[in-house]
C-alpha cells in the first residue's frame, strides 16, 4: 500500500509540474490564450503552496478568461489588504466578490468605494448584509456605521432602516451613535425608544456634554412613551424617580445607578449595601431637577454601623460636580427598618440638577457595616406631602 501511494504521490506532483510548466507557455504566449483552463488551474495549485508563480499580475490576468477558482484571488486580496495596497484591493475585490458573494472583505472594499463615490444607498446595499454574513462581528460593523452617521444622507437611510427593521444589531449601533460628537441625538428619542439598552448611552451622552435638561426630557420621554413597558414595568415620572428601588429598565443617570459589587437590588425593592469600611465608595446614586427651597429628605433603612468602624452617607451635590448642598451621615442603624428625616435647604441659582448618593466613610478602625434601604421620599418642607 505504501508504495501506491508514492506512486499516486508522484504522479500527482507530476502533474502539477506537467500544468504549471503549461501555465508558462501560457503566460509568455508560446501557447496562445486559448488553454487558459490550464493555466488557471496551476495557478490554483502555485497560490495554494504559496509559490512565487502566485502574483498579483497573474491572477488578475487570468481572472478574466480562466475558471480561476475564489481562493487564489482571495489570498491575493488578503495580502494586498495586509499590505495597504488600496489600488491592488480595489481591483480584487469585484473579482472576489463575483465568486463568493459571502467575502467580508471584498464586500468592505466595494462598501468603502460606494461611500467614497458618494452612493450611500449602494453603500447600503453592499455593507449591510455583512450583518448576516459575519454575524461574529456584527458590533464591529455597528461601530464603523456610527461612525460614517454623520453623514446626513447616509444617517436618513440607516434611520429608515432601524426604524423599519429593528435589527438585532440596532442597540449596538445606536451605544456607538451616542458616542459620535458630530450626530445630533436631541431628536432620536423614539428611535432610541425601541432598543432600552442603548438609552443609557443616549442620556450620559447628553449629560456628559452638559445638556441636562435636553437628557432628562429624553428621559421624560421615555417613561411616558411607555417604550419600557414591553418586558418590564417601568414607575411613573416622580423626584427622586423609582423611589421604592424597584428593578427597571428604565436608564441611568435618571434612574438609580447601583456602583461596583458592594450594592444591589433586594427581591421586592430596595437595595442592600455592604461596606468594608476600608475606603470612601459610592454605592448608589441618581440625578434629578431640583429648585431652590426647603425640603425634607426621608429613608426607610435598616442595618448595622459603628462610628470608630466606618457608616453610611447621603449626599447632595449640583449634578456633574463636587458642589455639595447637603450631607447626612447615617453613623446608627437599627435592625428593624425605620425612617430617618433629614431637613436641608437648595440655595437660589446653586443649579438646576442635582446628584443624590449613597456612599460609605471609612472609620478609624474599619470593620464591615451594611444598610438596607426600602424607600426614600423628599417633600417640600413648606408643605408637607407634597413633591419638589
């Protein structure tokens, strides 16, 4: 059996010597053009043991008359791309592309070449399905189409598309689209409405830049719009929102913000906060609009603190800095769940959105301390009852 097998070895490598020696012919012209079958096929075999006879110029030559199969050309493709040879990609791409229609990368070359001549609409045609193709990369290709967004034609038609199709890759385009300086994002609240997870983007987006009550109107937005309401229940509009800490879908920095692994959501409401009290940390926190005046902070907690091991602290800060209005610290819990009042005072022009936290303040001799907090409330001090 060994020996067959040498023997079919060298005749296939016979073979190959026998084509790729016609494939010269074929190349210099001794031949004439008509056997180019054969050249092509020895190309095939050159390019597949990465031989010298796998140029450039050679597959593009043959590409035209010879059964050249995808491989070689995409090979060719790949190297050129590696390469930066623009020129030469353009030139294999459509070659690629005829062969095997499923080519990311030919289908980029002639998707950035429809760009470039200005046709979003082909540009569409050619990029989008490469979200079926190579789904594997599918953020990737959200991320370069926000990118190319702030292109006013090119935006209207991917817009259309979301809207219509709501494709499985619409939230991670819109995360990167909240993340592109040029695309004004104050109009897209009902597009962003029917993809919540890339609402936070959204409003941090805005927020970020200062804007917050362009952010909060989205917000407003939002919960209205009762987008939130298809797999999860989302409170009504109040100050502070969500008052009962229930889990909602509903988007920070509007809704509570839970920080790192110390903090998370009790089963009915609520939050539970576990402190080394090691090192200050932020726990919880939510923005809100909040106008000058008296008013009454009250919450519903429980749990255990010491003073020398480190305890609890509310804070009250203008939204985006260190501005602080107002601090209660929280140095004596009880097991049982009871209120805790406190009073504070929002000075005229101090700022029209505030930050709400819940963090931890080391002591002198750390130990661990926890708090259970069910609800909290703020009123008008003037009127009791009533909401900011």
């Amino acid at each position: 059996m060994t020996g067959a097998v040498r023997i079919i070895g060298a005749g296939v490598f016979g073979l190959a010597a026998s084509v790729s020696a016609i494939y010269a012919l074929v190349l210099t012209g001794a031949l004439g053009a008509r056997p180019a079958v054969f050249a092509g096929a020895a190309l095939e075999a050159a390019c597949l043991r990465e031989d010298e006879a796998c140029t450039l110029s050679a597959v593009t030559q043959l590409a035209a008359s010879a059964p050249l199969g995808r491989r070689p050309l995409a090979m060719a493709l790949a190297e050129r791309l590696g390469a930066g040879d623009g020129g030469a990609a353009a030139v294999l791409a459509p070659l690629v592309f005829e062969r095997d229609a499923r080519s990311a990368a030919a289908r980029v070359q002639l998707a950035e070449a429809a760009y470039r001549a200005g046709d979003p609409a082909q540009f569409l045609s050619l990029y989008l399905p490469l979200f079926e193709t190579d789904r594997a990369q599918g953020h990737l290709y959200a991320e370069a189409l926000a990118q190319l967004s702030a292109d006013d034609a090119l935006f209207t038609l991917v817009e259309a598309h979301v809207r219509g199709a709501r494709p499985y890759w619409g939230g991670a385009y819109l995360t990167a689209l909240a993340g592109q300086p040029d695309v004004p994002l104050s109009g897209l609240i009902s597009l962003y409405a029917e993809f919540p997870a890339a609402q936070a983007g959204l409003l941090n987006r805005l927020a970020g830049a200062g804007q917050w009550r362009a952010a909060y109107i989205g917000f407003a937005e939002l919960i209205g719009s009762g987008a939130l309401l298809r797999d999860n229940p989302a409170p009504p509009l109040a100050i502070p929102y969500n008052p009962g800490f229930a889990t909602s879908p509903a988007p920070a920095p509007f809704n509570w913000q839970l920080w790192g692994q110390g903090a998370e959501y009790l089963e009915g409401g609520g939050i539970y906060a576990f402190f080394q009290g090691r090192q200050a940390e932020t726990f919880v926190s939510q923005t809100f609009p909040l106008s000058a005046g008296a008013y009454r902070f009250t919450a519903r907690m429980s749990g255990q603190v010491s003073e020398t091991g480190g305890w609890f602290r509310w804070r009250l800060v203008c939204a985006g800095t260190s501005d602080e209005i107002a601090a209660f610290d929280m140095k004596r819990l009880s097991a049982a769940p009871a209120d805790e009042t406190f009073d504070l005072s929002v000075p005229g022009g101090a700022c029209e959105f505030v930050t709400l936290s819940l963090s931890g303040v080391p002591g002198t001799f750390p130990q661990p301390a926890r708090i259970e907090v069910l609800t909290v409330k703020l009123e008008n001090a003037d009127a009791p009852g009533a909401g900011p």
